[in-house]
C-alpha cells in the first residue's frame, strides 16, 4: 500500500516525499532503499505525525501534500489537483468526499460563503454535525512553512488527547486563512483497517488495471476473472481468455494469446506467442516470437528461441532453447541435484521425444533427435540421434500364467 502512495505523489511530480515511520520500522526503512524519511517517536496524532518531519522541511517553500498510505487508491490526478488549489490562491486544500455511511469520518463543515471552515472528528462531532455526509478524505495540501505554524497551535483537546492535523482547518479560519476543499468519489478513498478492506481495495485496483489493459488494445473475454500486477507491459492486440493470473515483471508482446487457467510472472514474451492453457511461467522465462508453451507446462529461467515448442507436460529449468525446436510431453530438464542447479542447452531446430529426462549439465546439439522415453546424461551433437531404451522383453503367454497363479493362491 505504501509503494502506491509514493508511486501516486511520484506521478503527481512531487519534488520531495517523505516517509512517516514510528518507531522499529528498520524493515520499512529497508524497503524505502534511501527514500528520505523520518520517525514519529511516540504517536500521538496525525497532526503529531506531520510535525515529525518540521526539521527536514525547514527551509521548504512550497506546497506540502499531506496523504496516508492506507488510502492507496488516490490518484495522481487528484493529488495534483489539491496542490494546484493551493497554487492558484488557497491556504489549504482539503480533500473529502461523499460518504454513503459517513460513521467513523471527520466531518467537513462547510460555511454560508461555501468555504471550508473547520473539520470535526466523529467523536468529537454533535448531532447535527454527524449528520454531515461530507466527510474528510484525509489528504490535504498546505503552503509551507505555514503548515507548520499552524500545527504549534493545535492542542490535544479532544477525545483522544492527540493532535489532529484536521484542527489547522479552524485556526486558519480564525486567521482569516483561505479554506477550500475539493471532492473526489468515495472509492478513491477508500481506506484499509481489515482484511476484508484490503480484498475491497484490491477489487477495486484490479477493475482499473483491467480498465487500462483493455484501454492499451488488450482482449479480455472475461476481465473479472482475469489478474493483473500494475507493471505489466502490454503489447498491440493482446488476447487473454477466462481465469489467468499475470504477475509482476512481466512484458507480453504484440499479437500474443494466453489461454485459460495460466499463471505468469517475471517473463517476457516477444509477439505472437501462444500460451496455455493451464500453463505456469516463472521468472526469468524469456520467450522469443511465435514460441508455444501449452498445457500443463512449466517454465523457470529458462531462454526459448524463435518458433520453438514445448506443447503438454513439460518441466523446462535452467535451459537455453534455440529457435524451431520441438519439446516432446512428458519431457523434464533435471536441473537440481539437491545441493546447485545446472543449465540445459538445447540447439536450434532439435527434437526431444516424449517422456525425455534431460540431466543437467547436458548439451543436445542443433538438429539433433532425441528418442522417446530416452535419459540423457551426456552431450549429443548436431544431427545426431540418441537413444537410451532397454531391450524389449516379450513373454509369450507369461500373463495367463501369472494370472492364473495368483487365482491359485487367493482360492
């Protein structure tokens, strides 16, 4: 949820984000890798929050967006736009919208000359105030350094004893300060306290993905059974049929077709493949143009050249495939010994026949066969064939025999 945030104020050309921690976030501070951030010692309120980072915004003239990492679906778009009210003329900018149930928000508390005159908590809020459906989205835009000359007149006189941001909202109304807000829709806003708020938000996320696939040319028969990561790089005229998963890092080219129940991530196919169905790529899976990879096949860093085929029931780890090769089903690269992983190379225009175990470290040269149901553990060169089969052993009437015996011995 933080990455969408610092992604949403990155996009809204934010020169500077910094990150409100408390206290023991080492892991937060690791996974900002140098982002700025500072520590909220002992929370005491979201106005408290805000005045951790006084010092690293001392000499800051500008404006300051203000937003929460639990509300991670607000756009770039609307940050923009409370910062450019805030440009043209306001103080603050508050953003704030139209709440079905506004039970739990603040409310905004709107003025004859319609500005913005203060914000009141739920649990502070009477009556009549609670009745306001216009509540506080929790973002806000403020010139700086007023921000903070703001902030050192707010007092923890409230139900909770802490410092709310939202009270800036009447002192600068007391000062003759100009208030405005600007509304957005409720699902912008919509904020994560629970497990069900998070499936609820990443519905949500996954319906505008979905929106901007399809938005880029991408085909999608059934787009709500479809999954997406948010960094996926879609080519012209995509096709994904019913119930696949596609996941982060992962680029599909021009004209490519992924069929039902496959899930990929980390790979990048070139144009016109064919995946699935029931497939699973894995990372560091790169497939050139027009490579198939069906059913029930699975791939993990694994190279496959240009025209290249691996059809039904396929381990393929650790392998370079050239172009025009063809993997029989049932074939495995044994690439694990237990302890280190070796690499397959399989040569341009080869043919594995079915049911093949290729032991890893191995070479299968270019235009080399491979017969069905072989183990090879040794290197085989260009346009050779390779066979390891055992001689075939037939028992004339061996089964009537041992049939018969066993009725014997059961009788």
């Amino acid at each position: 949820m933080l990455a969408w945030s610092l992604d949403a104020a990155k996009a809204a050309a934010a020169s500077r984000v910094i990150t409100v921690v408390p206290k023991e976030s080492d892991s937060i501070i690791a996974w900002l890798d140098g982002q700025e951030s500072c520590i909220q010692d002992t929370p005491k309120g979201t106005g408290h929050a805000v005045k951790a980072a006084k010092k690293q915004l001392a000499d800051f003239h500008g404006v300051a967006l203000i937003m929460f990492a639990d509300t991670p679906l607000v756009t770039a778009k609307t940050l923009a736009a409370l910062a450019a009210a805030v440009i043209e003329g306001s103080d603050i900018a508050v953003l704030g919208f139209e709440a079905n149930n506004p039970a739990g928000y603040g409310r905004l508390v709107i003025g004859a000359d319609q500005c913005l005159e203060k914000i009141v908590e739920h649990t502070d809020a009477t009556k009549t105030e609670r009745a306001i459906k216009l509540v506080n989205g929790g973002v806000m835009a403020v010139r700086c350094p007023l921000l903070f000359d703001l902030l050192d007149e707010v007092k923890p006189d409230n139900a909770k004893a802490e410092l709310y941001l939202t009270d800036i909202v009447e002192i600068a109304t007391a000062r003759a300060l100009a208030v405005t807000y600007r509304t957005t829709d409720e699902q912008e806003i919509a904020g994560v306290n629970c497990r069900q708020d998070l499936a609820h938000i990443e519905a949500i996320l996954q319906d505008r993905l979905r929106h901007s696939a399809m938005d880029q040319g991408v085909t999608m028969q059934a787009p709500e059974t479809v999954f997406l990561s948010a960094d996926i790089s879609f080519g012209r005229d995509v096709v994904i049929e019913p119930h696949v998963v596609i996941g982060a890092g992962t680029v599909i080219g021009d004209g490519s077709l992924i069929k039902s129940f496959s899930h990929i991530e980390g790979t990048v196919l070139g144009p016109r493949c064919i995946i699935g169905p029931y497939t699973r790529l894995r990372p560091g899976t790169n497939a050139d143009e027009g490579v198939k990879i069906g059913n029930f096949v699975e791939t993990k860093n694994a190279t496959i050249g240009a025209g290249s085929k691996a059809n039904h029931l396929t381990y393929i780890g650790d392998t370079t495939i050239g172009t025009s090769a063809n993997i029989g089903a049932g074939t495995i690269t044994c690439n694990y010994d237990g302890f280190d992983k070796f690499k397959t190379l399989i040569g341009d225009r080869a043919s594995i026949g079915s049911n093949t175990a290729l032991v890893a470290p191995v070479s299968i040269g270019a235009g080399a066969i491979i017969g069905a149901g072989s183990t090879i553990t040794a290197d085989v060169p260009s346009d050779a064939i390779a066979t390891t089969r055992s001689a075939l052993d037939v028992r004339h009437d061996a089964a009537s025999r041992y049939r018969s015996n066993r009725s014997n011995e059961t009788g």
